[in-house]
C-alpha cells in the first residue's frame, strides 16, 4: 500500500507544478503586454495577451492529476482505517 501514498503525493505534486507553471507563464505574459493596451489595435492585443492552448491543457490536465491524487489518498487512507478495524 506504500507505493499508492508514493504515487498519489507525485500525481498532486506534479499537478501542481503543471498548474502553476501555466497560470504564472500567462501572468508573466500578460503583465508584459498589458502596458500597449491602447497603444496596439484592440484584436491584436487580445490574441497576443489570450491563453495558449498549452497553458489552458496544463492547468486542466494539473488540475485532474490533483483531483486523483487526493482519490487515491481517501482510497488508501479508507483502506487503512478498515485494515485496522478488522
């Protein structure tokens, strides 16, 4: 059963990391461009300041793995809990 807590503490940790990596490259993006709002045509500065499709997956895709982590905790922890009431 150790190896579920292994491999659900690395499912929420890379989750997170994938996460957040995408939301602060967006920021990152956004906060550079956002002094030529006004200053460039109004499409071209929503296209260059919109989110990737890279950045919508990993932040999805982090977010899923966060969510099946913290599953497959609960599962192991139930688990545990009903082993020790046996």
């Amino acid at each position: 059963m150790r190896y579920l807590t292994v491999f659900s503490v690395l499912l929420v940790g890379a989750g997170l990391a994938a996460s957040m990596t995408a939301t602060l490259s967006y920021f990152t993006r956004y906060s550079m461009f956002d002094a030529l709002y006004g200053e460039i045509d109004s499409t071209l500065y929503l296209r260059i300041t919109a989110m990737t499709p890279f950045e919508k997956a990993a932040i999805v895709c982090g977010i899923a793995a966060v969510l099946v982590g913290i599953a497959l905790a609960l599962a192991r922890l139930i688990g545990a809990l009903r082993s020790t009431n046996a």
